[in-house]
C-alpha cells in the first residue's frame, strides 16, 4: 500500500463555533483514520479554544489559506453559516479536496444538484453532515419500526422544540430565509431528513410557518404535515417559542405506540466539554427511555447509545475504499426541495 494509504486523512474545517468545534473537531480528533491540520476562524477566543483543544491544528485567516495549502490536503468540513455553504463547496472542489457540508447543503435544490454534478464531474466525493442520524432516539425508532413492534406505522411525530423567548445575536437569527435562515432550514432539515429515512418519499405537504420573535429575521416557529406514499403521515415540530416541549418521538402503529421525551444527550455533552470516547457518551439512563405499547400494556425501551462518530468512520471507509458514503448528498437534496416547497406554499405568519 503507498504512504497516503497509511497516513490520516489530512483535514481542514472552515468555521470553528458550534458546529466546528463541537460537532467535527472532537470526532476528527478521536478517529485515526484523520488529521485536523487547518482550521479557518478569526475569532481570538475561538483560536484560543482550538490551540487549547487542538493544539496540533493551525489556524488561518481566510478559506484562501485552505485553497493555497490543498496540495497537503485531502478534505475539508465547512461549517460556516448555510448561506456560504455553496461558494466554499465550489472552491474546495476546484482545489482537489473531497467536501462535507454541515447541512443544509445549499439554499436551494438545483444549487445542490449542481455541487454533486461538479463534485462526480471533478472525480471527488461530497456528503453532507446529517449527524441527527446518529442520535439515539432515531436508532430506537428506526430499530423498532423495521422489527415490525409497531405494526403498521400510521402516524410519525417529530419534534425539536426549545423555550428561547429572548434571541441570541448570532447568523441563525440575522439570516433570512433566502439565505438559508430560519428555523425550518436549521432544525427542520434533520426533522425532514429522519421522516424521510423512515418512510420514504413525500406525495403532498402542507406547512405553518411563522417568525414570533420580531428580533429575528426568519421563522422560529414552524410546522410541517406530510404524507409519505408508503402512507405514513408525519407531522413536525421545530420551535424556539415553546414553553412546555411535546414528545420527542411519538410513533402510532396498528399494534403499538412508541414515545420518547428530551434530546440525545451528544449534544449537551459536548457543549460541557466531554469527548468521544469518555465511559457513556451517548448513552440514555434508564429514566428516559421511551415506551413503547398500548395504554394499560406498556414497557420501557432501552434507548440505543448515540454515536456521530459513525459519520466519519464510514466517511473514512468511502474515501480509502470506495464504500458508500455516510449520507448521499442526493437525500440533503431531497429535504430541500421539501423546504422549497413549503415555504413556497405555507400559512405564514410573519
């Protein structure tokens, strides 16, 4: 085997706040099978984060450093704001690197049809960060729906609600949606893309879409119905206006019902500092499983342990052997047609 064979995968990330320092570079670190050399962020207490962290990554300036050093690359993660998503895809495949996008993959669909022409015209593999995949919960519901505990699944709901009345200046809240801002473009692009999962493709939608908050420039507080043509009708929550949240996951079949509350722990456990590779990330306590049966004949579900890292393990598996990649960048372009879709034809509330 030559040299490049053996050695890590060289790995930039443009963009080192949330989804860069807490989404990639801890799972990047942990994986053998990548370096993380180059990271783009000006910030000074987000390069002090990254040397502290990282110490062996370089940080630079401008995705232009990234360009001029591809040479000593082989992929880079963007996790920029979504607006700045296709321009920085365009430039990394015209250097030479493979692409993760950290979703969405582009404002619109026929941009990301684009990228993926280009990315297979160019010889180089693009997916897209769709690590919700990998929460727990989902692999419960996922499990339990193919095992057939449900019967015949009629009614799928979803949700990701917070209670966040006062709005945190950042890009999510100053975006409009036309730049890929807003709720359903943030966490209704991992509601989407779960139901999707599920339950296949989507014959008809209708969507609510609103923005309570007069502070932010794009919805907050949205709904979605859609009606897969395998039959299931799934109905999505994504709100930051919510003082009592529902059911994360409450899935009603022919022959039982499965419900789950609170969020995969990945998250906030990152956010508190925790790795990888610590005894019990991603794992559920016994308190917060979820139920699965008939009301008087029901039982607790072990939650399966949430794993994002599994994202890069089969991204690593694509790039060295040809597997499949992790997430088909053609099923982020199927959530955005969705999106395009209901905003194009939504109750709006403004």
């Amino acid at each position: 085997m030559t040299d490049a064979a053996h050695r890590p995968l060289r790995t930039a990330i443009i963009g080192f706040g949330t989804s860069g320092r807490v989404f990639h570079a801890p799972f990047l670190a942990a994986n053998p099978d990548f370096s993380l050399d180059l990271v783009v962020t000006n910030d000074p207490s987000r390069r002090a984060a990254l040397a502290d962290r990282h110490p062996r990554a370089r940080a630079v300036a401008s995705p232009d450093d990234v360009w001029a050093d591809a040479d000593s690359l082989d992929l880079v993660v963007i996790g920029s704001p979504s607006g700045t998503h296709v321009d920085l895809a365009d430039a990394a495949l015209d250097a030479g690197l493979h692409v993760v996008i950290d979703k969405p993959l582009a404002v619109t669909a026929d941009e990301g049809r684009a990228l993926i022409a280009k990315a297979e015209r160019l010889g180089r593999h693009l997916t897209v960060f769709q690590n919700r995949r990998w929460d727990g919960d989902f692999l419960t519901v996922r499990d339990l729906v193919g095992a057939g505990e449900l019967g015949e699944v009629r009614r799928f709901e979803s949700r990701f609600e917070w209670w966040k009345p006062e709005p945190v200046t950042s890009w999510k809240t100053s975006t409009a949606a036309g730049e890929a801002g807003g709720i359903l473009y943030d966490l209704g692009t991992h509601l989407i893309d779960q139901a999707v999962q599920l339950f296949g493709p989507v014959s008809s939608l209708h969507a609510e879409i609103a923005r309570r908050r007069p502070a932010t420039a794009a919805d907050d507080d949205s709904f979605l119905a859609l009606q897969h043509v395998s039959g299931v009708t799934s109905h999505l929550w994504m709100s930051a206006v919510a003082p009592l949240a529902g059911p994360r996951f409450r899935v009603l079949g022919s022959r039982a019902g499965y419900t789950t509350c609170g969020l995969d722990p990945q998250e906030p456990s990152l956010l508190a500092g925790a790795l990888p590779g610590d005894p019990g990330f991603g794992e559920v306590p016994e308190d917060r499983w979820g139920t699965l049966g008939t009301d008087g004949a029901a039982r607790r579900v072990p939650t399966r342990r949430g794993d994002y890292g599994e994202f890069y393990r089969l991204l690593a598996v694509a790039l060295r052997r040809g597997g499949p990649l992790p997430v088909d960048p053609r099923d982020a372009v199927d959530v955005l047609e969705l999106i395009e879709r209901a905003h194009a034809t939504a109750d709006i509330t403004v």
